[in-house]
C-alpha cells in the first residue's frame, strides 16, 4: 500500500543541482551532495522502523543518479491511518527540509 507515501531522490535536496535538474528546496536549505545512504539513515532516525524503505531506482531526470552512490529512492510514510508517523513532519517540504538539515551531522 502506498498510500500516505512520499519518495526522496538524492537531487531533492542537492546543493550543487537546480531547480530544472531536480532540487525541490532553496538553496539555502539544501546540503552538499547526499547519498541515497545518507538519506535512509537519516529517515531511519526520524520515523519509526516500518515507515522507511531503501529501493534500487535512480531519478529519471539525472542521467549521474542511475548509478552508484548516487543510485536509491527512498520512500516514506508521512501518514498511516489518516494520523502523521512523525507529528514535526507532515508535508513533503518539511520532510525534505529536515533530511537536508540532518545530513551533515
């Protein structure tokens, strides 16, 4: 069921990609070059155990993203059962803002 999911590609939050390549956030909010790695650990932290998983599939726009590191999709479970997984995070801009955020650390 993939209902209430939303995906995140490694371009969503890239610094060093535009807006027409693929960035969903500004700049500003946007960290250096994420691995799809990263991203999985990060949302791992952020949303209970069931809510997050890693698959092999690159970003269609980004001809780099469909190979290794840069390769990965993952997707996440924002609501389940009409109520959010993690009541901070319940659009997709926050959810792509706090990934960026959390990444460097």
């Amino acid at each position: 069921d993939m209902k209430g999911t939303v995906v995140i590609y490694s371009p969503y939050i890239n610094k060093s990609k535009t807006v027409q390549e693929g960035r969903r956030i500004s700049l500003k909010d946007a960290c250096e070059d994420p691995t799809a790695w990263e991203i999985l650990e990060v949302c791992k932290r952020l949303f209970p155990e069931d809510c997050v998983q890693g698959e092999n599939k690159g970003y269609p726009r980004d001809y780099e993203a469909q190979w290794p590191p840069m390769r990965g999709r993952i997707r996440v479970r924002l609501f389940k059962d009409g109520k959010p997984t993690n009541p901070e995070i319940t659009t997709r801009k926050q959810l792509y803002k706090k990934v960026a955020e959390l990444i460097p650390k």
